[in-house]
C-alpha cells in the first residue's frame, strides 16, 4: 500500500539525498519510490526559493545609540547569502521579491 508522502516529507527526501552517499536510482529503491516521482518533486521544490532561516546579527561599538547588524544572512535551499548589515530595506525588499520569482 503507497503511503501518502506530505510536502515535508518530500522536502526532507530530496534533502536526505545526497547525503546518503547513494545516486538517485539506489536512493529511490532504498525508500520505495518511484524515480519519475523523485525526479518531479525535486524539480518543483528546487525551483521554489523558499527561505528557512534569517538571521542578523549586531555588534556594539558601546556609545552607538542604533544597533545596525554586522551583516544579514539569507539561507536558501541552495546556499547562504550574506549582506552587509548596511544594506537598504528597499533592496533587501526587492532581492527577496526576486528571488521568489
């Protein structure tokens, strides 16, 4: 009986792979799935730019009345950018609409 897969649980699949130390064919025998379903998952969810985590961190020069962060970092599925803490609202704005285009 196929056992119905929730988007996490796609997310963490295609994840998991590369990992594993085994190619897909290999990967998808191990875990029961079909590798045309394997393939189209990972072609829709690596095409959805979707953020996990945003992080900014601030440093203190001790008479600075405004904290400003050192630098704000975007992780992505694909990898981290990072971006001076100095960085516009509006371009930080304008990048993340770009990015999920």
């Amino acid at each position: 009986m196929q056992t119905k897969r929730t988007h996490q649980h796609w997310q963490d699949l295609i994840r998991q792979q590369p990992d594993s130390g085994l190619n897909i064919q290999d990967f998808c025998q191990v875990n029961n799935l079909a590798k045309s379903t394997f393939y189209k998952y990972r072609k829709q969810l690596t095409t959805q730019t979707s953020f996990s985590k945003v992080s900014i961190q601030a440093e203190h020069t001790g008479l600075q009345e405004a904290i400003e962060p050192a630098h704000i970092t975007l992780t992505l599925q694909v990898g981290e950018l990072k971006l001076p803490g100095s960085t516009s609202a509006q371009y930080l704005s304008d990048l993340i609409r770009g990015l999920v285009k």
